[in-house]
C-alpha cells in the first residue's frame, strides 16, 4: 500500500506541499539507535513569560538525558503564549532536532495536571529500538483532507528511513478547528493500512473554541497536520477506552447534514434524544448541554459491538441537534450515558493494557475536552489515575478536542475518549 503513494514525495509542491522536519545535517529526521532502551525525560513550567517557560521546560527535559542527544521533542502548551517565542526557546536549549506538539486545553504528565490557560510540557526522548520520522502539512480545512493524509504519511514514513525494521506506529496531530479529521484519518489509513496502528489528537486552545495550532520544527501551522512515523522492531498496538454504556435501544440516523443530526428513526433527532433523556426541553439549552449532553453522548456501533462516542451540542436556534464528528447516514447509534465514576473507571484498564508485556520508556497519552468538561472539578483524578496505574512508567499527554485512535478498522477518530500508545 505505502508503494502505492511513492510518487506523492516528488511533488514539486507549491504553499501546501509537504514539509520533512529538520534534524541535524548527517541523519536529516532518522534517527535510530537499536543497542539502547529509550530514553525518555519530561520537563514543565507554568511561567506566564513564553521565553521563561520554555527554557524551563526544555530544561528539565534536557536535564534528564544527561550527556545523550535526544532524537524528538513533543511539547504541548498552552495557546495563552507567544507560541513562535515559546518554540524559540524550546530549540535553543534542545538544539534543532525534529519536534512536533500542538497546543491543549489543559495538560498532564507523571500525575500532575495543568489546567488551561497556562502552561507548557516537553518531552524529549532518544531513538532507542525506534526511527523516528516527522512531515507536515497545511491546507487541512480548504483543501482535500484525504489527500493531505495520504501525502502526509508517505512523507513521515520516508523521513524516518525504517530499513528492516517491520512494524510501525503513526502519531497525528491536527488543528482541532479545521474538522475533516476523520477524512484525514482515512487519507493516513490508504497509505498505512490496518498493519500500522494510529494514536494522536486535534489540537486545543483552552475551550476557546477560536484558533488552534500544531507544531513542527520551529514552525507554529494553523489549518495543519503533524504526523510522526515510529518504525519499530517489535509490534506496537494502540488502546483507547472511554467507560460511557447504551442508555437505549440501537437506533438509525436517517437524516443527516454535515455535523448536523435532523432525523433519527424516521422522526426529528432532538425529539428523540429528548425521550430518551426523559427531558422535556428545559434543560437542553445550549448554555446547560455541557451538563446533560456531554454525559449522553451518541455511540457510532461498531461491527464488533463496540462504540465510537460523538458528542451532542445544541445549535444556537435551540432546535437543531449538533455533533462535534460526523454520522454516516443510516448510521446505527445508541444513547450513551456516563458519570464522572463511569469515565474515570478506565484510566487504570487503558494503562494497564497498553503497558501490558512492554518494556516501556513512556506512555503517550490523549484524553478528550469533553471528559474534562463532565469531570469537572475531579479532572485531575484522571492523571492522577494514570499515573498510579503506570508506576515507573512516565506518563505524557494533553486534553484534545477529538482523540485518534485506530489499530485495525479505518475509522478512528473519536470523542471523549482516552488513547494511549507506550513505547
């Protein structure tokens, strides 16, 4: 499959072609050591000043190395920041190896968690038993979402030159604002097909709901992708799980428009939502439906019985039912339900799984804004959980607003799911 889209890394380009991260001058973006474990080191700050912030992230990530180069930085951070200053002095202290990031709505690592509006992470790793490979793109709202995929995935993979080695993993971040995520997926998935597991999120920006931004190398991208190509010479496997359960009978969306949900059953879509809820309109306002709708969300059924959760909004108008993905007409959904007890049950199965016969280094973690918005003030439970569950093991990640998380079906993007991929 990959053969298949070689020809896409000879484009001559123009304003979106794709972008190879830059790394030093004698291994471009490969870099890979198969004698030594990964090497995996985290630093923070919470300082208001950008500059400040990332020296002193970048610090205590670089401080964990000792006298190791590291071959990737991820960073996520805070839209509150002057983000070209921020990844300015990110590089100074970490030299010009590939990095890629995206800004968050809120953030954690070793248990501890940062709410929004300040505050930024740095994780720099060594190469380890893995080839790392970053590309980039932008165009992802204007243009044809499949397409930037595909070229997106040809290019991570040959800047990571993976050689013998048989197995792979994708990680994918995306402006969270530019929605089309599921058609990118499907773009990476015609490249990498069911062999190659994808792990990742769209980016944050503080439930501002306005701007939100990835990163590359020293380059903050609006309307972009970010894809890093991890080849590995063992097999790695995606976990996600999001501990919502049917509150209904399966039901047919027969109506559709874009994000838009008009009929269910062959009757109005907020009609039904409604019954189900027992709710007689009064509390489906847009201002409450982070109260009620975020903990009913609906469940895309899966052939295998499983759910991919889309959150429910309200429209302005207070007569349309919204989603934040996409529903495939004639889609079979559930009504799910699920309490901050019932979200916050999975944080110990999804580490526990994706640790489950590894050797690891890390935990990459991605968990939705909405399972923040129902945790509420018990949000910093969930790191705290993860951590518990990871022991040794650092855990790394930020609250997205969609979760990508795809091991063998070419769907995989989700809402108010947890994803996880150890290495």
């Amino acid at each position: 499959m990959l053969d298949a889209w070689a020809e896409l890394e000879s484009d001559p380009g123009g304003e979106n072609r794709v972008v190879v991260a830059p790394a030093d001058s004698a291994q471009g973006a490969k870099h890979m050591n198969l004698a030594n474990k990964l090497t995996a080191c985290i630093g923070s700050s919470v300082a208001a000043n950008a500059e400040v912030a990332g020296r002193e992230a970048a610090a205590g990530a670089m401080a964990g190395l000792g006298n190791q180069t590291p071959a990737l930085v991820i960073v996520y951070a805070s839209v509150a920041y002057d983000l070209s200053l921020l990844l300015d002095s990110i590089r100074r202290v970490t030299g010009a190896v590939p990095l890629i990031g995206a800004t968050s709505s809120g953030q954690f690592h070793d248990g501890a968690f940062v709410g929004p509006g300040c505050g930024v992470q740095v994780l720099a790793l060594t190469a380890g038993p893995y080839s790392f490979g970053v590309a980039a793109r932008d165009g992802l709202a204007a243009g044809d979402p499949e397409d930037l995929g595909r070229r997106l995935a040809v290019a991570a993979r040959a800047a990571a030159e993976p050689g013998t080695q048989p197995y792979a993993a994708v990680m994918l971040l995306s402006d969270g604002m530019a929605g089309h995520q599921q058609h990118l997926l499907n773009g990476v998935y015609e490249v990498t097909g069911a062999a190659v597991p994808v792990v990742g999120g769209a980016a944050g920006d503080d439930f501002a709901f306005r701007e939100t931004f990835v990163f590359e190398g020293d380059r903050v991208l609006r309307d972009a992708a970010v894809a890093l190509w991890i080849a590995s010479d063992k097999p790695l496997s995606v976990v996600s799980k999001h501990g919502y359960t049917a509150a209904s009978l399966p039901m047919m969306v027969t109506e559709v428009d874009g994000l838009c949900v008009r009929r269910i059953a062959g009757r109005p879509a907020l009609e039904v939502y409604r019954e189900v809820l027992g709710d007689d309109g009064s509390a489906l306002r847009p201002s409450a439906y982070v109260a009620l709708a975020q903990e009913h969300p609906f469940g895309l059924i899966q052939p295998d019985g499983s759910h991919l959760i889309r959150v429910v909004r309200m429209s302005d108008n207070d007569s349309d039912l919204l989603t934040f993905a996409e529903l495939p007409p004639f889609a079979a959904i559930n009504v799910m339900a699920g309490r901050p007890d019932d979200l916050l049950g999975v944080a110990e199965p999804v580490v526990v799984e994706a640790l489950e016969g590894r050797d690891a280094s890390v935990l990459l973690m991605f968990s939705c804004g909405a399972r923040h918005a129902v945790l509420g003030s018990r949000v910093s439970e969930e790191a705290a959980r993860f951590q518990a569950a990871a022991g040794s093991v650092p855990t790394f990640g930020f609250y997205t607003y969609g979760e990508f998380a795809r091991n063998r079906s070419i769907a995989g993007h989700h809402n108010a799911t947890v994803a996880a991929l150890a290495l």
